[in-house]
C-alpha cells in the first residue's frame, strides 16, 4: 500500500527585515527641540521653579563635559592624526566665522553692549554637545562630529577668553585668565577624565554609553530652563531684533560653514557635518560664563540660541536624513569620490 503523503500548508518565512524598535532615549533625544520649547515655556511663565538652581549650571555642564569625554576613544585621536584637515578647517571656521558674525550681526541690528556681549560669547564658543546628536540624525559623519566637537571643546579653553577680549575690549572688561582658569574646570578635566574613564573601565564605559545622549538631554534642558529662568523679566520686554539676531547667526553660520567646506573640496557629507558643527554652538557653556563674568541680560542671547540652534538642527537634520539616499545626493557622492581619486 503506498504510503500516504501529508499535504502541509508551506509556510513562506518573511525576508523582510523586522523593524528597527526605538528605545526611550531615541524617542527623547528626537523630542528635544519640542521639550527646549516647553521647558524654556516653564522657565518664563514659572520662574520659581528655576531660579533656585542657578548654582546646578555649571555642574551640569562639566557632568556633559565628562559625558562627552566618554565618547571618545584612542580611534578618535587616531582618525585625526591621519587626516587632520576636516577637522582643522571646521575648527578654523568655528572660531573664524561664529564671532565675527555675531559682532556684525550685533552692530548691523545696533543691540545693547550686555546682548551684544551675549552673542559674541556665544560665537566665541566651541561647538556644542548636540551637535553630535544631530549629526546623527542627519545622518552625517559623526566620527568627524565628535572629533571637531572634541578639538573645539579643548582649543576653546584658550580660544573663547582671548576673543572675548579682542572682540569686547572696547565695550567691556574682559578678565580672559579668570575665563582660562574656569573653563579648565568646567570643559578641560572633566573632558579628560571622561576620555581616561573609558580607557580605565571600558565595560562600564560601553554599558553607560546608550544613556549618555538621554542625560546629556536632560542637562541641557534643566540649564534652559535655568538661563530663561534667570531672564524671565527680561524676556517680557524682549524686542523682536534679539531674536532675528540668534537666528540670523544660527544660519549664516550653518551656510557658511557648508559652503566654505564645498569650496575647500570636502564632500558632501563631510560638508553637512561641519556645517552642523559651525552653526551649533555651546550655548549652555556661553550662559555660564555670561552669568558668572558679565550679567543675566548677557546670558540670554545663549538662552534663545539653546533653544533655537536644536529646533533649526532637528529640521535640517530631518531634510538632509530622508535626502541621504536620493538620486541626487548619491550622484554628489560618485562626483565627490571620482574628484577625490582624480
């Protein structure tokens, strides 16, 4: 008797790749321009829920300071060493463009002497911690994002104070060794001892890092809210020219930092990056030192540009990541890679 074949149903396994889950912090981080808004919204409406931690700012920057240094790994260092010019270039323009466009700005817009400090304070400053964030978003070249970030972060030590005074001399008292000195505890150690952290203990390292960008977040969040805080009366009378200024800034030096990359023969995507960082500055860090050498009138151009520079990064960063794969940022990326090995 011939045996009797089962007819089973054949099961079709799907080849199509299992969607990507987004944790938390992923949710967060892209929620950050929406929570800047509504924590600045809080700090203006509800002052007294801020103004008591005004002592936190300058702790919280050094514990992103100390996050950021975890990031950073011997390849880091590495990368630049063998290729130092995308990263010279980006930092040259930093610290080039971003002061110089804001005293322009400044006097074009005829601001007071404490906004005017306030803003080239911020253009004085290495590029900020978000950028790295955004970078990513972008889709960009994250690697070149934290390797500026981290150059800037350290050269700015030095940097930020002897601009200050060159740019503000006529205007104000500028004490640069008491900025030196402040700035070594605020950026320099702690930025340092995050680096030595992860070479000591780089399993705690690894474990920590998927949290550094949700507390990174938070830390500048809780210092937004502070600043605005701490300019809540100030903000009522605020003029409409402050605020065409931080976003004048904030493009001119997205544009020019982009277009200068282009014209220096870096690609596209190197471009993007250094664009982001150029644009992006650390704002929380200009707050503080406006607070701790000038006044709370000077802290609140960094006050608008924290919450302006992400609401601008999160948009750009959504363009150029849904262009990234397009026709025609891929044919940029042959005519780049075919100059490139010209």
């Amino acid at each position: 008797m011939p045996a009797i074949k089962s007819k089973r149903p054949t099961v079709r396994h799907s080849t199509r790749p299992p969607l990507p889950v987004r944790s938390p912090q992923s949710r967060l981080t892209k929620l950050f321009p929406i929570l800047a808004i509504a924590v600045a919204a809080t700090g203006a409406l509800r002052p007294d829920s801020f103004v008591a931690a005004q002592f936190m700012i300058i702790p919280l920057l050094a514990s992103i300071m100390f996050m950021m240094g975890l990031t950073l790994t011997r390849d880091d260092a590495q990368r630049i060493a063998r290729d130092p010019r995308p990263v010279a270039v980006g930092v040259a323009l930093q610290f080039l463009l971003m002061p110089i466009l804001a005293l322009t700005l400044a006097k074009l817009l005829q601001l007071s002497t404490p906004l005017t400090v306030g803003m080239v304070l911020v253009g004085s400053c290495a590029g900020g911690t978000a950028s790295n964030v955004i970078c990513f978003l972008a889709r960009g070249d994250v690697a070149l994002s934290v390797s500026m970030t981290f150059v800037s972060t350290l050269i700015g030590v030095v940097a930020t104070p002897l601009l200050s005074q060159f740019y503000l001399a006529e205007q104000v008292a500028v004490d640069e060794l008491a900025m030196i000195e402040s700035l070594l505890q605020i950026v320099f150690v702690p930025v340092i001892s995050g680096f030595c952290f992860r070479a000591v203990l780089p399993r705690l390292s690894a474990a920590l890092q998927p949290a550094l960008p949700l507390f990174s977040v938070i830390c500048i969040l809780f210092i937004i809210g502070i600043v605005v805080a701490l300019n809540a009366p100030q903000l009522r009378g605020i003029g409409p020219l402050i605020v065409l200024a931080v976003v004048l800034h904030n493009a001119l030096g997205i544009a020019g930092g982009f277009t200068l990359s282009r014209l220096f023969g870096f690609d596209l995507k190197q471009s993007q990056t250094i664009a982001i960082e150029v644009g992006m500055q650390n704002s929380g860090l200009a707050a503080a030192l406006s607070l701790q050498f000038f006044s709370a009138t000077a802290a609140l151009p960094a006050a608008l540009f924290s919450i302006w520079h992400n609401i601008s990064g999160a948009l750009l960063a959504g363009h150029w990541g849904r262009q990234r794969d397009s026709l025609k940022y891929l044919l940029a990326d042959v005519k780049d890679s075919e100059m490139d090995g010209a």
